[in-house]
C-alpha cells in the first residue's frame, strides 16, 4: 500500500468525484482510476460504490477514510520532524554539566535554546569533568559543559567563559583582611582541593599557580564538588583557590581574596564529539555562543 494510494482514496472521498479529484491531485483520470482499483485489490474490499452518474463511499470505505486521513497526518508529521531534526529543531539531546556552571551559565543558555527550538527536549544531568568524558566517548552524552584545560583528540572543544582564579579563606583567617593574596603566601596553609580524579585539567592549573611560587600546597582535603569545597573551607579546613563565579554564588563564612601578578583564567567549555556533530548539536553550541557573549 503506497501513500499516493491514500491520497487518491481520500481525494475521491472528499469530492466524491473522479474528474474533480483528479484535477486537484493533477493527474490524468485514467491513473487515478488505476490507483483507486490497486488499492481495492490490495485490500480485498470495495471502498467506493460508483457508475458512471455518482460516486459513494461503502459502510467499508467510510471506516478506512478515517483511518487513511490519520495515515496520512502521521506520513506528514514524521516528513516534518524529520525535516525539523536535520535542521536542528527537533529531537532530544542528553546534556551535562559541571555543578560550578550551574548557577551563571547553563540555564541561561538553556532559557534561550528552548526559547528558539521549543520542539527540542533537553536532559540534564550534573556530572563531573572526567566522567563526563566518558559519557561522550560512549555516546552516552551529546553535549559537556566541563571545566577545563581538557585534551582530547576525539572530543571538540568550545570555550564559552572565561573567569580569574581567587583565594577563598575563612573569615577569621589571618590573612582576610589582606586586600589581595600572592599564591607565596599559601605556602604553609592546608588547602582544600577540588580533587585531581575528577577534574584533572583544574587540579594541575591550580597546582601550576603554587609551583612558579616555588612550592606545592599542602593538601588535606579532595573534594569532587567546588561548593562542597567552598563548605570545607567555610568550616575551617583550610583554604581554596577556586574560580571567581563559584565563591561569588556561596559567601557565607568565607572571604574572597583576588590573586595578585596571576594571569591564570578558570574555563568552561562545550564538549562534544569531534566530527561527529548533529545539527541539534551544533544549534545547541551555537546558542551557547551567542549568549555567553554577556556572561564572558
């Protein structure tokens, strides 16, 4: 059974004329004819009751009208969506993200690509940098938001925020009222570190400010959440360093101290496969950049 079949059926039906839905379908009346007794053969019934004067519907053809007009709006709307998916407007897409994006940056972003594509069901999940890289390489994932510095061949990578490293402190530290810290004055303050397993790119640039001082942090406490590293540091464990946004969002029991002669920058990124982007992906990716232009 072809879908010009249905088409024909449902002409004739609504015209109740071979002539008059043969002109609407624009084909000659002898094919049309042709179309409506291949589609009876087929079905083993008689649809349509006609001589040569009238043409009627059977008791037969009125149930199977209902049934080809919802064949057909089926047809129409799975052309659509498929139509709308190739352009990136329809389809689903498995996003995560790092908590410390959560508050300034996803749902920004997210507003804004629902806004433009309301066909498109986003789900979001919180994952870590490391494990989100695995997400992607077994297709698990679509789309990262993960913190960098990040190497990997497989993956793409689209900065989209751009932040200064900061010292976070307890309010009673020694060093709180210091308008601004040298990562040298750290040398012998316990820190709180938000752990290298899983985010091993962030854990070495924070590594790297506290080695051109000449030392290596002295580290009592891994954490695989920045807020629950912003917690520790609140109750006393020690100190952080962490990016601007993350500490601007949690200030209760801590101060924040700007690092002075450090050109460091925390970022986060999209990532996605490499080469192997769909257009729903690649419409994601593109309203993430156009609104990140006012977060950056």
């Amino acid at each position: 059974m072809e879908l010009k079949h249905l088409t024909s059926f449902v002409a004739v039906a609504d015209q109740l004329s071979f002539v008059r839905a043969a002109v609407q379908l624009h084909i000659s009346q002898p094919a049309l004819t042709g179309q409506i007794q291949k589609l009876e053969e087929e079905l083993g019934v008689q649809l349509l009751a006609r001589n040569r004067r009238t043409v009627k519907l059977t008791d037969v053809g009125t149930i199977f009208l209902e049934e080809a007009r919802a064949t057909l709006a089926r047809a129409r709307q799975a052309a659509d969506r498929a139509q709308k998916a190739a352009r990136g407007e329809f389809g689903r897409l498995k996003i995560a993200f790092v908590s410390s994006a959560a508050l300034e940056i996803v749902p920004g972003i997210v507003i804004e690509f629902r806004k433009q594509h309301p066909e498109v069901a986003l789900d979001l999940i919180n994952i870590q940098t490391a494990n989100q890289v695995e997400g992607l390489l077994e297709k698990t994932l679509d789309i990262g938001f993960v913190r960098l510095p990040l190497s990997n061949d497989q993956l793409s990578i689209t900065i989209i925020h751009r932040e200064k490293f900061v010292v976070i402190l307890p309010k009673e530290h020694r060093l709180a009222k210091e308008k601004q810290l040298r990562a040298a004055q750290l040398r012998e303050e316990p820190f709180v570190a938000y752990g290298r397993r899983w985010a091993p790119g962030f854990f070495d640039s924070v590594m790297q400010i506290c080695n051109r001082e000449g030392f290596s942090p002295n580290i009592v406490q891994e954490t695989g959440e920045m807020y629950t590293a912003i917690a520790l540091v609140g109750a006393g464990a020690g100190i952080a360093i962490l990016p601007q946004s993350v500490v601007r969002a949690q200030s209760r029991n801590i101060v924040m101290k700007p690092l002075s002669k450090s050109t460091e920058h925390s970022e986060i990124a999209l990532a996605t496969r490499a080469g192997n982007n769909s257009s729903l992906v690649e419409s994601f990716v593109s309203v993430a950049r156009k609104v990140c232009k006012t977060i950056s």
